[in-house]
C-alpha cells in the first residue's frame, strides 16, 4: 500500500468546536477520507489509554462466552452473530481474537487475557467517562456539522486493540454495509491512540472509492429476515434501498453490476501511517482495511461512528437502538 497523503492539522481552536476547513471538506469529498493529525493532545491520549487499560484490567473469564470476533477470513470463515454479540450496543464486552486459543481442544488461551481482546465495545460513548467526554467534545460536534449531518447520531463504539503477534486482518470494507442507513450516511471516526502504520495492522484506504461503489450488501440479523432467517445469527443481504448518500454517486451499470460489491480487492489501497492522537474520518461508502499485526507492538485505536437520524434505520440491522434511541451529538434547530 503507498503512504497516505495526510491533512493541515486542525488549529488548537479545534478542541473547542473549530469546523473544518474548506480544503479539509474538498479533500473528503474527492478522496472518502481524511487525515487529521494531533487532533488528540498527549495528555488526552493518555489518559484514554489509561481507561482502555483499566477496562482489560475488569475481565472476568468466569461469566464470559469467549466469543472471538471473526470478520469471515480466519478459521471460522464466518462473521460473529452469537447473543453476546448481537446484544452489545448498549454495553462494554469483550471480543477475543481468533488466534488468542490454542488451535486443538479445549482451545485455552494461549496469553493472558487483557492481551487477547480483539475489541471493546459496543457503547463506550454511553458508559465509559473518558469516551463520553471525548466523542460528545465539540470537536466532534462542529465535524458532524462540516459534513452536513442535520441529526447526528452515534453508535458502535469500540477499543480495536490489534494485539502484538495475534492481530487479524480485516478485510475491504464500507462502514455503511454495517451501519445502513437509507440512503446511507454512516461516517467513521476512526482515532490513533497509539501509532499505527506498516508493520502493526495500520489502516489502508481505497481513495475515492466512495464515489464509484455502491453499498451493495448489509450486515443484518437473519433470525426473522424473510427465507434466510431461519438459521439465526447474522449474515450478508443485498441492499433494496439507496446506494449512495443522498445526491452521491457516480451510479453506472458497472457500479451496479454483479460481483461489484464489498469484496472487491482491486485498486490501490493507501497507507494511513499515522501518529499517536490523529484523526481518520472515513466515509461510509469508502472501501477501506487493515493487515495482520505481526509485529511486536499493539495498534490501539478508539473508533464510532456517525449516521443521519433523519435517515431511516430498520430492524434488520444487526445493532439496534437502545430503548432511548442511539445518542444524539447535536439536533439542528434544537
């Protein structure tokens, strides 16, 4: 993957609601991505890390179902969808790598626990205090506003460890396949808690992507979901609705077309090698990845993501809404 190129750094007056810059806004638009370095200070990214750590710290083996987080490329070629998993929206769990257990039964874990969490999450924005603070800071607020969201609201937050030695790959994906929307409008806020780069499972993005792939498909519950319900858990559909934000998209009978969907791994993938406490917003429509970490330091990032309230977001999806409805950043006109 070649270096990514990255953007101005957000002026100090960021921490306290600064919107982006007409350029920063051009550059998203043509590239589905955009690099913000030290948009965290030190200290803050100290302190998140402090928390991150704390949570391994609570594990308790005893009442856990040990459920490894699988994206469909390791051993279980198929993607998490047990009870643990689907009803984490509104809670803190723990997610194991594939390759934390011994390979024949009874399958222990082969280190100790805190160093073979694949992931935390899924609310972390609700319940931990340090994430709240930080997804719901006006840094935050004023890029939801930059990008055009009328009704923001947050979801799927998580601590992506990417574990030294034992981090999985993740494969192309769009956010917006695991978040739809219709039309889509799921945005990623994806933040460097610790350098990320070649060598320890740095995320790569397809530049422009976004605007030449459709959300083909959408990661939906199957248990009720017409025919392929009937054998629970979760899978992929074909998408019936919008394909692309509302007035995006360059829809051609090749972006449409057959087998032109998440999976495609063509094109030139861009490094995002980037520092401690720096910012990636990602479009829900950009095919973006990351590699094996098989170096011998971890790859910490806190993530959530974004979608449009106004937009409507069904039952099918595999996260669905506390009772209160998912966290709003800001209503306009309220």
């Amino acid at each position: 993957m070649a270096p990514s190129r990255t953007s101005p750094a957000l002026p100090p007056s960021a921490q306290e609601g600064a919107e982006l810059t007409p350029s920063q806004l051009a550059s998203y638009q043509r590239n589905g991505y955009l690099i913000i370095p030290d948009a965290l200070s030190p200290s803050t990214i100290s302190a998140l890390l402090a928390e991150t750590h704390h949570l391994l710290s609570t594990i308790s083996l005893s009442s856990h179902p040990m459920t490894r987080f699988s994206t469909g490329t390791g051993s279980s070629k198929s993607h998490v969808g047990d009870d643990y998993f689907l009803t984490s929206g509104d809670k803190i769990r723990f997610f194991f790598e594939e390759d934390a257990f011994s390979p024949q039964p009874p399958h222990t874990l082969l280190r100790p626990a805190p160093q073979s969490i694949n992931k935390i999450g899924h609310s972390l924005h609700t319940l931990s205090p340090p994430f709240r603070t930080l997804t719901f800071s006006p840094l935050f607020t004023s890029i939801a506003r930059s990008l055009g969201f009328h009704d923001p609201r947050v979801l799927q937050s998580m601590i992506i460890c990417k574990q030294p030695g034992i981090g999985g790959a993740v494969p192309p994906h769009q956010d917006s396949s695991f978040l739809y929307t219709d039309p889509p409008s799921a945005v990623g806020f994806w933040i460097a808690l610790e350098d990320a780069g070649k060598g320890n499972g740095g995320l790569g993005v397809w530049a422009g992507s976004h605007r030449v792939r459709g959300v083909e498909e959408r990661f939906v519950r199957l248990d009720g979901v017409g025919k392929e319900g009937k054998g629970g858990g979760t899978g992929f559909v074909r998408v019936d609705g919008g394909r692309f934000p509302r007035g995006e998209g360059q829809r051609t009978e090749e972006d449409e077309g057959e087998g032109k969907g998440v999976g495609d791994e063509d094109g030139e993938y861009k490094l995002a090698d980037v520092k401690a406490g720096t910012l990636v917003l990602i479009h829900g429509n950009t095919l973006h990845k990351s590699e094996r970490n098989l170096s011998d330091k971890s790859r910490f990032v806190y993530t959530f993501h974004v979608i449009e309230g106004q937009n409507e977001y069904d039952e099918r999806n595999w996260l669905q809404p506390p009772a209160g409805g998912f966290s709003r950043l800001f209503q306009d006109g309220a």
